[in-house]
C-alpha cells in the first residue's frame, strides 16, 4: 500500500488540546464557565448534544474516508464501552457514535488520538470534514487520484486559525471525475479533478448546500492549477470570514454571500485575496510528494482456514457480486461495497471487519456519503472467500447504491432537530421495497431515496430522486407525523434539485413510494429516467396519484397515526430544544477596547522598573483584549490569542477599516518568538500604545455600524 501510512505518533499539541480540554470541563462542571461558552467550545471540539439530556454525540472525522483497522477498533471498543453498542456513517464520510457522557468524552479523545484520529472541527463554525471520492486513486475513469491533495488540504485547514471562526459552517468536497463521486456541486468548495495536456489541475464550483435553501454551485474555474489549491482555499475562507453574515444565523452560509454580492464580485474578491495570502513555505512541499501516496496491492490473505470456494454462496454471491462489486483501474482487483442499512455497524462487527481488512485490503477501508463502507484493492479471485466472511459477520447485503440503498440521517433516534423518524422510516421503506422485488424493473432499481427527519437536509433529500423530510400535522389536538415529499433531484455532474411535491402522513410513505415505483414501471417509456418520467408526468398527476394516501384519519379512526415509526407512544413535536452544531458563543460580560488599558498600564510600570519580560508579557495581553473589543462589535468571539492577532488582521487591517494593520497577526507572532530585551520590550510597549490609540479611535465608527444591539449582550441563534 502507499507509504505514506505511517504508525501516528501523538504530538505536544494534541496532548495539550486535550488537556484544555479536560480542564475546561471541569471548570464548566465547577460553574466557572457558563454554559453557553462551554456549549460553543465543545462544538469547536466535535461533541454535540443529543435529544437525550445529559448525553453527547461525538462525531470522529475520518478525512477524505479514509480508516484503518486499528481506527476501526478503537471506535467499536469506544461504542462498546461508553457509548450504546452502536457507529453511525454520516453523508459527509465521518463516524458518529451516541450516548456518551461528557466526562467520558475526554478518555475518548485520547483514545481516538492514539490511532490518529481527532473529533476537533467535525462541528461548530469551521472547515467541516474534507471529503473525497472514496474510489480515489482505484478509479477506472478518474482524472487523477485527488487523495494528496485533499490530504492536504484537510491537514492545512486543521487547527488553522482562519478556520476557528467563520460566520457558519463550511464544506470542502474533492471528486476524481470518476465513477464514484464525492456530490462536489452541493459543497462551499467542489473539486472535480482535471487535465490540461499533462498538467494536473481542479475544475472548481463554490456556494452550494442543502439545508432549507437548497443551492447547487457555481463554477469559479474550468482549470486551477494543482498549485493553487491551498492558496485559493485560504483566500476563499478569509474573504468568507470577513464578509460573512454574523449575525441571521439562516443567512449565514457562503451561499448567502455570493447571492448578496453577485457572482461576479464575490469572484473578484477571491482573486484578489489570492494574491494577498502568504503561504507556509513549506506549505506545498507535499507536491514534490505525490509517489508516497502510490498504492500497491496488499499482500494476498491467506485462505487456508476457508480454502477457496470457486463461487461462495451460490446464486446469493453472484447477486452481490453484480450490485457491490466494482471493477478497479489495476487490472485483476476490485473495489467492494458493503451496504450499510442506515449507517450502522456494532462492535462486534467493526472488529470482525478490521480482521479480515487486515487480511484482505493491507488493513484499509473507506467510508462513502451514502453511509456504506468501500473495501479497495480485492484480488478478483478471491471475491468468493471474502464474501463468506463478510456474509459470517451480518456484512453482505445486495443492492449498493440502489433503489433499497436508503441513505437516512438519525433523526428522532439522536438529533435535537428532528422532527420525524427518518432511519425507522428508512427501514420500513427498504422491506417493503424487498417484497415488491419482482414487480422492480431495472431502470426503477437506479433510483435513490434519501430521509432528513427534518427541513435541514443532513440526509440529503434535496438531491434524491425520491426524497422526503420531516414534518408534523396538527389534527384537532393531536399531531401526526409525517414527510414533505420530494421528487426529480440528482447528484453529480449534473446536480439537480428536487421538487416538493405534498405532505404525506408517515404511517403513508412507504405506500406512497410502492405507489410511485409502481407506476413508473407500467408507464415509463424506453429507457426513460424516473426523472425525465416525472417531468412529463407532472406534480399534479403525481398528488392526484397519491391523493388517497393523503387523507388524514382521525385520532379515533386511526391512533396508529398518531404513532411514528419504531415508537410506542403518541406523536408529539419536542418543545424547547434548539440545535446547536454550530453554536454562538454568547458573553457573561462583553469584551470592551478598554479591557485593555489597565494591562497597557502594567506594561508601562514595568517599563519603569525594566521589568522587560514583564513588559513585553502585559503589553501582548493589553493588545489581545483591546482587539477582542473590537471583535465582538462584528460578532467575532475567538477561543485563543494566535485567532485573536489573526481575525483582527482580516476584519479590520484587510478592510478600509484600520488597513495600517494589514500583516498585524504575522508581525504580533513574530515579535513574541523574539527573546525579550530592553529593545523588544520597547517595541512591544510601542506598538500596544499606538493599537490601542487606533482601537479606542475607532470603537465609535465600529459600534455604529455593529449588528450587537445596543444594551449589553444579546443571545444569538444557534445553529445546526
């Protein structure tokens, strides 16, 4: 395999990360730390609340998909041990997993450490987990292997800080054009590798997402140099964090800020700040790289505990073998697909797994954005073994990516906004698919269905053919759950949004869906798209279709109704709970430009005394709280000093606001790397005075124009 893959070694970074970590929830346990503060920093530290009170989701960032054997345990003995028997696959390649008590979070971190894996940005307002095309690098058709690229990309973003604080979350997708896609044209930034002659490069869209405003996205560039990727990444994410909106949390993402500044002016300021931002040196070193990230077949597993059966399982192999197996590039290996109902795996399953990787795939998977696993580098021979032991352990069912592939967010198992049972109903969808298998024609079996338990789009449904999102009907007292069906989305090159079309009672969905599978079937004409059979249908045939499935039965008539999936008591929309995956950190006492004068002071009396450390020490702090009093006038609340110099830099010294502190973070960062004499003492004292001189000159201009309301702090909305 590639020798990139290293055993990973735990840095003095993480292990303090970690410890701040672990000290901070004790203060928070001990009531110094207020709980809006500690909600915004956990977030920053991939733990997110669950419906369930007093328990956490930890969501474990797994970058471009990429896991190991050894990852794979220690997630399912973390499931196993402190949480509920359970890992979920997310649609955007990450591993949740639920129940786990906050104090158990912290042994959890260092855990997950000790095998190279971190939760730190998987939530919150930052560069959320870079995907990628989990056939990257095996891809049959694709341009190039995008992995070192968005390895590099993920590892620049981690930790950075212009990716601590932006207005609202943001999404990186790489694709390699081949037949797998990582759905870049539903991503802040979409990748979709490229050739020009035998110059590599990144056909490159910006502003799309899902949520409740769906918007697919716009190409920047036909062909950006693979050179340029950090550089236009960095510069994309300044001019976000600078003009974003901070304060209308639904009008937050990136999105919003092209379709406020026009396509072509949000274009012009990239561009522009590309020519501003000053790389690392070292920063593209991993391009004189790329043979490292070669891979090579694993060594071939041993059989002899099964032998080698010429076609295991009979008629049930050759099912699986024609829906989950891919051919690779490498002539003699294939890429298997092992289809998760849901997302879901238990322990004993995941370290089951992690052997036969061991044995079969160098000790390497994928995880896909439609919740299944990708097994890479199988010698075709031996298909039929590894499909008796992938069969032994619960692991092979049929159909990968297919109409019975239900991709389905957790909903109102887990999730604070959830409304609707979208993995119950998911799992109902999917047995009743099964015993309409015969009547199924080949083109309905192409089609995907994906649930979001609620508007938000977690599971995607904007971009399914057959889509729906949770919803509620209130009947005379009572409320039935149900789905806002959608029709006629697509992913991929050509992304399509889908249409909604009607509200449907939940305990109705699964009919509705026979009902639409069924028609298309006796009615399609050729080889005719569900899609293109949709649009000549049209939205009121397909509400005239459904229409007797629209009818809501009393409480009296129909108390099951009233009931959702997998639920024994009656439906009822949980009040008062707000999500908050992206929360706002929310001041006990707002900073102020004055916060630093009295350190400004110090510095001055320690200057007296030639208390030169001292000074140097006090002057750097009168500097960090005059800028956070800044700060806070535009929304912007840092979790440390280095983002403090930094987001000062860019909202105010990149802007006609006070543009004599273009270049401030780097120059802060270098004087505090200096060994303190009279002279760098001097220095410091000389440039807190005139920074503070300029922040108390233009605290009134900024106060004027700030959204904070004018009496003290105000709550800002959380977010998902």
């Amino acid at each position: 395999m590639g020798t990139i893959d290293k055993k990973f070694l735990i840095t003095d970074e993480i292990r303090d990360e970690i410890d701040h970590y672990e000290e901070t929830v004790k203060k928070f346990r001990a009531g110094e730390i207020g709980p809006d503060s500690f909600q915004r920093f956990r977030l920053q530290h991939g733990i997110y609340g669950q419906r369930q009170e007093g328990v956490q989701m930890v969501r474990i960032k797994i970058p471009l998909g990429r896991l190991n054997a050894d990852q794979l345990e220690c997630i399912a003995d973390l499931a196993e041990t402190i949480a509920h028997n359970n890992a979920h696959l997310t649609t955007r390649q990450d591993i949740q997993i639920h129940y786990v008590k906050l104090e158990n979070t912290i042994d959890m971190m260092r855990r997950l450490a000790s095998v190279g894996l971190t939760t730190r940005e998987a939530c919150g307002n930052t560069v959320r987990n870079v995907t990628a095309s989990p056939s990257a690098g095996v891809d049959p058709k694709e341009a190039f292997d995008v992995t070192p690229y968005a390895h590099a990309l993920a590892y620049h973003l981690l930790r950075n800080p212009i990716n601590q604080n932006l207005p609202r979350k943001f999404k990186v997708a790489f694709d390699g054009g081949g037949v797998m896609t990582a759905l870049p044209l539903i991503h802040d930034i979409g990748l979709i590798a490229t050739m020009r002659g035998n110059r590599r490069g990144f056909e490159v869209y910006v502003g799309g997402g899902l949520g409740s405003y769906p918007v697919v996205s716009k190409k920047f560039y036909d062909f950006m140099p693979v050179e340029d990727l950090l550089r236009f990444a960095e510069s994309i994410l300044r001019v976000f964090d600078r003009y974003g909106e901070r304060k209308i949390r639904a009008k937050a993402r990136m999105k919003f800020l092209i379709e406020k500044f026009g396509f072509e002016k949000f274009c012009q300021l990239v561009k522009e700040e590309m020519k501003e931002v000053e790389l690392p040196q070292e920063a593209n070193d991993y391009l004189k790289r790329l043979s490292d990230w070669e891979e090579s077949p694993p060594q071939p597993p041993s059989l002899s505990k099964r032998g080698v059966p010429s076609e295991a399982g009979g008629g049930d192999f050759l099912e699986w073998k024609k829906t989950n197996i891919t051919p690779q590039k490498q002539a003699g290996y294939s890429m298997v697909e092992i289809r998760l109902t849901t997302g879901d795996m238990n322990p004993a399953q995941m370290r089951s797994l992690a052997d036969i990787l061991r044995r079969y795939a160098g000790g390497k998977v994928r995880t896909i954005v439609h919740q299944n696993l990708l097994i890479r580098w199988i010698r075709d021979q031996d298909l039929p073994a590894l499909y008796e032991e992938l069969a032994a352990i619960g692991m092979v069912k049929k159909d990968a990516q297919t109409i019975y592939d239900v991709t389905a967010c957790p909903g109102t198992d887990t999730c604070r906004l959830g409304i609707a049972s979208s993995m119950g109903l998911a799992r109902v969808i999917e047995s009743r698919l099964y015993q309409e298998d015969g009547k199924i024609t080949s083109l309905a079996r192409d089609l995907r269905i994906k649930i979001s338990g609620c508007p938000n789009s977690c599971g995607q449904h904007h971009i399914a053919n057959i889509g729906f999102y949770g919803g509620a009907i209130p009947v005379n007292g009572h409320t039935v759950p149900a789905f806002q069906l959608m029709l006629g989305g697509n992913f991929g090159r050509e992304t399509v949004i889908a249409t909604p079309i009607c509200q449907i009672p939940s305990k109705n969905v699964p009919d509705a869906v026979i009902s639409l599978v069924r028609y298309f079937a006796e009615n399609q004409k050729g080889r005719e798209s569900f899609n293109e059979f949709y649009k000549r249908m049209g939205k009121e045939k397909v509400i005239q279709l459904l229409d007797p499935l629209l009818k809501i039965l009393s409480y009296t008539e129909k108390p099951d109704f009233y009931v959702d999936w997998e639920d024994q008591k009656e439906f009822a929309l949980q009040k008062g709970v707000i999500g908050e995956c992206a929360g706002q950190m929310k001041e006990d006492i707002p900073p102020k430009v004055a916060d630093g004068d009295p350190l400004l002071e110090m510095a001055k009396a320690h200057r007296e005394h030639r208390q030169y450390e001292s000074v140097a020490h006090k002057a750097y702090e009168a500097i960090v709280k005059a800028a956070n009093g800044l700060l806070y006038l535009k929304l912007v609340s840092t979790f440390n000093d280095i983002e403090t110099t930094h987001e000062f830099e860019n909202q105010f010294g990149r802007t006609d606001l006070l543009p004599q502190y273009k270049g401030f973070h780097k120059k802060v960062q270098s004087l505090r790397e200096k060994s303190v004499d009279e002279k760098v003492a001097e220095e410091w004292f000389a440039l807190a005075k005139e920074f503070l001189k300029s922040c108390h000159e233009k605290e009134p201009e900024v106060t004027a124009t700030s959204p904070r309301k004018p009496k003290g702090p105000q709550p800002d909305t959380l977010a998902i």
